[in-house]
C-alpha cells in the first residue's frame, strides 16, 4: 500500500513538473521576444499588409469599383447635376468618376516603395510602442512618418494621370458649360488637391484594414516570427 501510495506522488510531481515546465516555455516564447524579433516580426506584418493593400488599389478598378471609390466634391456635383440635361455632358458625372478613379490606381502603384522605406527606418522602441499600441497603431505611425512625401509623389502622377486620361480637359469644359447657366455661381474647383487627398485617404484605410487583419486574425499571420510577435500582443 505504501508503495503505490508513493508511486502515485512521483506520479503527481512528473506531471506537475511536465506542466510548469511548459507554462515556463510558453512564457519564454512570448516573453523573452528580443528586440530584434519584435521589430523584423512588425515590419514583416506591415510590409505583407501594405504590399496587399497597395497592389489591390493600383489594379484597374482598384478605387472605381471598390469601398474606396474617389467620389465628387461637393461643388462638382453641382455641376454634374446642372449639366444632365446640356448636350455632351448629360453623362458627365459617370465620365469623370471613372477618370478620376484611374488617376488614383495610378498614383497607388508608387505608394509601395515609400511605406517600405518607412518601414525600414522604424526604430525598435517604434516597433515595440506600435505592437503593444491600439488596433491602428501602426497605420498612425505610417500616416505621420510618409503622408507629405505621398502627397508630393501621388500630385504628379494624378496630374499626369488626369491629363491622360483627358480628365481635366474634359473637366474644365464641363466647369466652363456649367459657368454659361444663367444665376449659378461661377465654380472653378480643384479636382487635382482633391482627387491626391482622397486617394491618400483610401489608401490608409485599406492599410489600416489589413493591420487589423494580422492583430485579430491569427490565420493572417503566414509566418511563425508573426505567429510569435503577435502572441505577444494577444497577451497584453
């Protein structure tokens, strides 16, 4: 009786310390993350998202037929609501949406390479804050470290884009027919400023979209550094 009596508590203390040694090592796993890890694990997740994110936006109909479709300032809807019924221009409206919308595909295909290089100046206390940080930490960091450099980026190639798509010519015509109807205000808007700040504005969103993708989903995170950074964050 007294051997099994013994028996049992080794037992007992085998399995204890079979249990605490793997509670020590799935502690370790998490806890004991270098700097380094957590900083290659960060910006491996922010280059997967911002590389989707950008390569669907840059694609025909990557805005026009998406959540992110480039829509009508207010002052140009006036004018595509005046000119239904004017020869030439009664489906302005559907002519310059889709041509705006192109513009920003276009604009989205040099976005890549400049998030990445952000991504690789990111210091690892960065890493660190943005990882223990909100749902949309990361997609913040991004906005402050590169939105003025897309804006000067994204301007030129709208213009360019714009122009080949004979977006302006076209728009300016239409501006030009709104201004000959008697008691409307004269309107002269922007379409380029407009069209850079919205496609900029899709574009975060679509990043922001697909950050909250690898903090929530655990299937989104395709690699075990990801699978291992990120456990850090659930535990938090």
């Amino acid at each position: 009786m007294i051997k099994k009596v013994l028996l049992l508590l080794v037992v007992i203390n085998l399995t204890a310390c079979t249990e605490l040694q793997q509670l020590a090592g799935a502690v370790l796993t998490t806890d004991t993350l270098s700097d380094l890890d957590v900083g290659n694990g960060l910006k491996e997740a922010l280059t997967i998202g911002i590389s989707k994110g950008a390569d669907k936006l840059s694609i025909t109909d990557g805005y026009f037929k998406s959540a992110y479709k480039v829509l009508l300032p207010e002052e140009a809807q006036k004018v595509t609501s005046k000119l239904r019924n004017v020869p030439l221009f009664g489906n302005v409206e559907d002519k310059i949406l889709e041509k705006i919308n192109r513009a920003a595909e276009d604009a989205a295909k040099s976005a890549k390479p400049i998030f990445v290089s952000a991504i690789k100046q990111m210091t690892f206390q960065d890493a660190t804050n943005i990882l223990m940080g909100s749902n949309n930490a990361a997609t913040q960091y991004l906005n402050k470290a590169t939105y003025n450099q897309l804006y000067a980026e994204f301007t030129p190639v709208v213009i360019n884009s714009l122009n080949k798509f004979n977006a302006l010519d076209y728009w300016g015509d239409a501006v030009n027919a709104y201004n000959k109807i008697p008691l409307v205000q004269k309107l002269n808007p922007k379409l380029e400023d407009y069209v850079v700040k919205k496609a900029l504005e899709g574009l975060f969103s679509m990043v922001g979209k697909k950050e909250v993708d690898i903090r929530k989903n655990v299937s989104a995170r395709t690699s075990d550094l990801l699978q291992k950074v990120f456990a850090k964050q659930d535990n938090k």
